[in-house]
C-alpha cells in the first residue's frame, strides 16, 4: 500500500510535529521569538524542515516497499538500507 495505513501516518505526524516542537522550543530558550520578524523566520524553518522531513521519510518508505527490502537477507537490507538513506539525505540537501 503506497499511501499507508492509519497507525503509519499519526506515528509520522506525531513525530515531526514533536521535531517542530523541540525547534520551536529551542528558538525560545535562545530568546529567538522575541522579535517578530525573528520568530516568523523560526516557525518556516521548522514547518519547512518538518514538511520537508515527511516527503522524504515518506519517498523512502515508498521506495523500501517498491524494492521488497524486508524480504532480502538482513546483510543485503543493511546495505540497502544505508544506501537509500544517503541518498534520501543528499535529495533533502539538494531540495533545500
């Protein structure tokens, strides 16, 4: 299934939104969301980070179900598996 199941999608947004969260808190503690122009910049950062997360995470979930990694020898889905994340990471950086 591409789009995923339910349990699949609140684990996601219940773990980027607490990545948006700590950004969030972390842009407070260091007195950035005093000013308003400042804190404005902060959330879009952190929403973009976030949204940005999810696409990736999802594209690669896509991806390992397209492959069948889970079906391989654990050595094979290791590599795999490494190999797809830096991948995904140098896109994230890219796409940025």
């Amino acid at each position: 299934m591409i789009i995923g199941k339910k349990h699949y999608w609140l684990l996601q947004l219940f773990g980027w939104g607490c990545f948006f969260l700590w950004h969030i808190f972390g842009a407070w503690s260091f007195d950035k969301m005093s000013v308003p122009e400042e804190r404005l910049l902060m959330i879009q950062r952190a929403a973009g980070f976030s949204i940005l997360g999810l696409l990736m995470t999802h594209s690669l979930r896509i991806v390992l179900l397209k492959l069948k990694v889970l079906s391989k020898k654990a050595s094979t889905q290791i590599w795999i598996f490494l190999a797809l994340t830096l991948l995904t990471s140098c896109v994230a950086v890219l796409w940025k």
